[in-house]
C-alpha cells in the first residue's frame, strides 16, 4: 500500500496539463498509489478560498483522495471560515501551508498563529519547509504542545537540519518529495530519524512520482521502516480509514 501525503490538484503556472482529476487517478495507477492527500495548486499559489472549495467538490469524486485546506497566514479570518464551512464535509483531514508563495517566513508570528489554528483543529499540518527553515518548525512543535506538523520536502537541499529538527520533537514528521535527489539522502535520514516520524511523498502532479519513489527503492530499507514510511504512519496521523 502507498500513501501520497504531498500532492496537489489543479493546473499550475507552467506548461503542463495537470488540471483534471482524472490526471491524479491516472498517475495514482500508474505507481500503485492507493491514496493521495492533495492540495488545491490555485489555493496554494493564487486563492485559498476558492480553492480549497473547488477542491471540496473533486474530493466528492473521488474515494482515493483526501484534501488539505489550505491555509494563508496572512489571511487567517478567511482561514477560520474555510474550516468552518469544509470540514463538515468530512474530506479533508489536514491543513497545507506555504511559505513562499504567502510571503510568510517559518520564524514569523504569523506562521506561529496559523499552526496554532491547525492544532486547535486537531490536524496535521503540511508546511513547505526549505532548508533551514525546518529547525524553526521544530521550534514552533515544541511550543504548540498539540502541533503535528509534516516538513514537506524534509527541507530540501537542508535534509540533514530536517534530521536535527526530528530529533527536537516526535510530534514533526518528514517527507521526502524534491526536484532532485541527492544520491543516499532518504537512507540517510532513515537511519537516523525514528522510523514513526516518516512520510511519503511526491509532490505530483508537479512532480512525477518515479522521482520520489526512486529515490526510496534506491535507499533499500528495511521491510519494517518501508511499511511505516509508505503508508502505516500516515493512517496513523490522519486517521485514515483504509483497508489494511
């Protein structure tokens, strides 16, 4: 089984067409992905509200596909209302943060008071965390006692802060999806972060999946630490109803 914590729906601003749910399923298929958590890329880059509502309705679509709200902390009243009035409808079972594209730094207050709103909510939180910037999101789990954040990308070119920041608390969790994989990256950090605290991830469909699941095959791990990164810790943080 294999499921897909970092993905998105929608078109983006490049030359692609990812714009159809049906591109998810198909890509979902093609690499034996079961379930797909997804952000909206128009909530993500351009319009928290209207995407993450556009992304409500994919979601009735479709049974293999879960959604984060996606949340900018500049822009947190919307936010309170975006999470009122979706998630009743029981599809979305955590929150995605960007740092880049809302201009908001992962040391800033405002990061603090919008993970704040997502521990509040009691789910887990996908933040973009790039280099160094994955030490201050352990930060912000040791001072949010209820905080379970995911530092997408296990912080890029800065894997190994992502290392020293799962050490600082069980409760920050890493995945793995980049652009370019530097070679022994996911077996180095599986050796030194409890297996528990291990994500899967891809970031399709803006990146394709070969790219991430290459670079775990490649890490050869053990059967155990395979299982729990590929799917049994993400039904454990989401509370994933699947079929095991």
């Amino acid at each position: 089984m294999i499921v897909d914590v970092h993905a998105h729906w929608g078109p983006w601003f490049f030359a692609m067409d990812v714009g159809r749910v049906e591109t998810n399923l198909a890509v979902m298929d093609r690499y034996g992905i079961d379930l797909q958590i997804a952000s909206a890329s128009e909530a993500v880059i351009y319009d928290p509200s209207g995407g993450n509502r556009r992304m409500a309705e994919v979601l009735a679509t479709t049974d293999r596909m879960r959604g984060y709200l996606v949340v900018n902390p500049r822009e947190l009243a919307q936010a309170e209302r975006d999470l009122a009035e979706l998630l009743p409808c029981g599809r979305f079972v955590g929150v995605k943060i960007h740092t880049d594209y809302t201009g908001t730094p992962m040391s800033a207050p405002r990061m603090r008071d919008a993970l704040t709103l997502a521990a509040e909510h009691d789910l887990p939180v996908l933040v973009h965390a790039w280099d160094t910037a994955v030490l201050d999101l352990a930060a912000h789990c040791v001072a949010i006692p209820t905080l379970r954040a995911i530092a997408g990308h296990m912080g890029g070119p800065g894997w190994r802060h992502a290392i020293e920041a799962a050490a600082a608390c069980p409760r920050l969790y890493l995945e793995p999806c980049f652009s370019h994989f530097e070679a022994g990256r996911v077996a180095a950090v599986a050796s030194e972060v409890d297996s528990r605290q291990l994500l899967f991830g891809t970031d399709a469909t803006l990146i394709d999946p070969a790219v991430a699941l290459g670079a775990v095959r490649a890490a050869a791990l053990s059967t155990e630490i395979l299982e729990a990164m590929m799917w049994r810790n993400a039904v454990d943080l989401f509370g994933l109803d699947l079929p095991l």
